[in-house]
C-alpha cells in the first residue's frame, strides 16, 4: 500500500501512548478503597464491554460536558461486575482522580512499539502527522517522549476547533500533509471517533485495537503497530 499513500496520521492516547496508572488500575484502585475486590481481567473484560457499549456516544463527547457520559459508563461498568456500590459517589472519586494524573505530561507512557513504528515511518517518503482530540498537553507529551521528531505536522482538536469523528479536522490534517484524503491512512484506537471518522473524510484506516475491544468491528483491525508493517 506504501506506493499509494502520501501521508500516514496516527491518533495519540491509546495508540501511541497509553496513560500510567492506567484507566483500568485507577478504577482497581477506586475499588479497592470502597473495599470491593475484583479480578484485574474481569474488570479489564467489563471495562471492554463499556468500551464497545459506548463507542458511539463516546464520539459524541465534546470535551468539556462529559460528566453524565462518564457517570453512566461507571455505572455500566459497575453493574457488569455486579458490585452493590453507589455509582454517583463511586464515578466523582473516579473522575477527580483521573483529572490529576491525566494533565500531567509525566503520566503518559509510550508503548513499546511506538518508537520503532515511528522510526520505520521516516525512512518512507510520506509525510507522518499526529491528530487527536486534545490540547497542547499532547504536544507537551510527545516532547517529553522524543516523539516530536517524527512528525512533520500535529493538528489538535483545541486548536483547530473541531473533534475527531468531524470530518472537519481529518480535512485539515490532510491539507496540512498536502495530500489527498483518499493518499492518506489514519491509525487510532477508536472505532466510532477514528476509523469512521477518517474513513467519512475519505481516507483510510486501521484499526489498533490493543485491548481487543472490537473483535468483530468490520474493518482492518490490527492488535498493536507492528502489524500494521504488512500494510505499508
């Protein structure tokens, strides 16, 4: 596929990046205080199952009013794991927790193969950018990473005002790679937010699903960047 594209453009948290304590192990932690006790793969399989129940009302989200959104995935997740807690209590001691560690740029980890997808990009001829629903902590982070050699070009969500799954920002990305949408590959995480979303601009698109939250998405799905090698 590499002869027929001219730009690859990759989401950031989940697909290059992952946060650390994870989502996951904040909500262990959550309920370990509550004093519930829960398997950390039951939680990560409902956890999962929020993912893919969500997906569509996930890209709906526009930054700043997503406080019933989150309540009633907590509360999804909760029931799943068929846990007697007060989810409203339960979801604000999880929300204020996740608001300290997610603006601190030291609380974004890369995954391990992130940096030698990326310097394997840069020895093709195609221009590589970053897009994401964020602001300039994402900037921040990929500094901090050594990631911001890679790229020739980030579009922010609060920057150019429009959110991944609008077709609006996916557009600016490729004129800021100066290539046709249809030339381009778009790789993230989300079904809803990424895939649809470029895929609706007229690029397109991989799936990275690496916690295996869509096994039957219907679309080219890989498990981590090193699959998508066979692609290129």
């Amino acid at each position: 596929m590499t002869e027929e594209l001219d730009a690859i453009m990759l989401d950031a948290g989940g697909t290059l990046w992952d946060m650390k304590p994870s989502v996951s192990e904040l909500f262990l932690r959550m309920l370990k205080e509550s004093g519930s006790r829960v398997s950390k793969e039951r939680l990560r399989e409902s956890i999962r199952k929020a993912d893919r129940h969500f997906d569509e009302d996930f890209a709906q989200l526009d930054g700043v009013h997503e406080e019933d959104f989150w309540k009633k995935y907590d509360r999804f997740v909760l029931k799943d794991l068929d846990l007697e807690i007060k989810p409203d209590v339960f979801s604000k001691k999880l929300s204020s927790e996740y608001r300290h560690v997610v603006s601190k740029v030291e609380s974004w980890v890369e995954y391990s193969d992130a940096h030698p997808f990326l310097r394997d990009l840069r020895k093709r001829d195609m221009k590589v950018g970053l897009v994401s629903n964020a602001t300039d902590l994402a900037r921040r982070v990929l500094k901090n990473l050594e990631m911001d050699k890679y790229f020739d070009f980030v579009v922010l969500s609060a920057e150019v005002g429009a959110r991944k799954p609008n077709k609006r920002i996916f557009t600016i990305a490729a004129k800021e790679a100066g290539a046709s949408p249809s030339r381009c590959l778009f790789l993230g995480d989300k079904l809803a937010v990424d895939v649809k979303g470029a895929s609706n601009a007229g690029m397109n698109a991989v799936l990275v699903d690496r916690e295996n939250v869509y096994p039957d998405a219907g679309c080219i799905r890989v498990r981590n960047l090193r699959s998508v090698a066979r692609f290129l």
